[in-house]
C-alpha cells in the first residue's frame, strides 16, 4: 500500500512540558518514527495557529490541557527514505505546562508517560526530541 509522500514540508508544532525532573513524552503508533518516544506534536490544521496547534495535539495525544509559555525552538524535521525524503516538517516547539487532566495516550500515541530526564537514555527517544530538550533546559533551566 502506498502512503502519501508530500511534496512540501508540513508545518508542525509540539509542546514541550517539564514537571520537576520529568518531560512529558509520547510513544508513537504512527510513521514516521512509529514505536519511537517523542514530544506530543503534530500537523498544523489550515487556519490554525502554531501555538494553538500545540495545545490541541497535547490535549489529543495525552489528555492534558496545557498553556503555552514560550517558543523553545523552530527546526527541521527530515526523515529520510529510498533517496530523498519522505517526510520534512517545520516544527514549532513551545514549552508548556499542563494546567489539567489527567494523563493518558489518547489519539497517534500508544503511551505517554512522564519520563525522567536521568532515564531518557533508556528508551528509543528520537534524536530530535533529545537535541530539543537539551536547548530548552540549556535556555530555561
């Protein structure tokens, strides 16, 4: 079965949330990077804003209202396959903080879970979800 293969980078945004020594992560159920564990983000919709669109794919992947509270980063996500890539997102990161509800994976995300920033060489992290964290932790913490 063929996917579709966009033609242009895809506008995306995430949210990234810290409590204590922890950062908030999904496990995704869905290419790219299906099985892998990574902020909860995803497509920005046609009319919507980034930071808008980060609340709302936190809300749909771990059941968590959360606020925005800043921009961490704007970076190029490039997943490569047979030559050229298969996916390029432009992905606005925010840091945020969950205001509430209850967590649970909900929506593209297997499983999300509050993960100690010590323990986050434990798990099948994505190389852009580490490199985000340590610029937000380098710039805020």
């Amino acid at each position: 079965m063929d996917r579709f293969r966009p033609k242009a980078p895809i506008p995306a945004a995430s949210a990234l949330i810290f409590r204590g020594g922890r950062v908030l992560l999904i496990r995704r159920r869905v290419p790219p990077n299906r099985g892998r564990w990574g902020l909860p983000g995803g497509a920005i919709e046609l009319g919507e804003r980034a930071r808008d669109a980060a609340v709302r794919e936190a809300g749909e992947e771990t059941g968590l209202t959360v606020a925005v509270t800043g921009l961490v980063d704007v970076i190029d996500v490039i997943v490569p396959a047979r030559g050229r890539p298969d996916f390029h997102y432009v992905l606005a990161v925010f840091r945020a903080r969950p205001v509430r509800g209850r967590l649970r994976a909900a929506s593209d995300a297997g499983e999300a879970r509050w993960v100690r920033l010590e323990d986050l060489d434990t798990l099948d992290v994505t190389e852009t979800t580490l490199a985000v964290i340590r610029t937000a932790r380098r710039r805020h913490m």
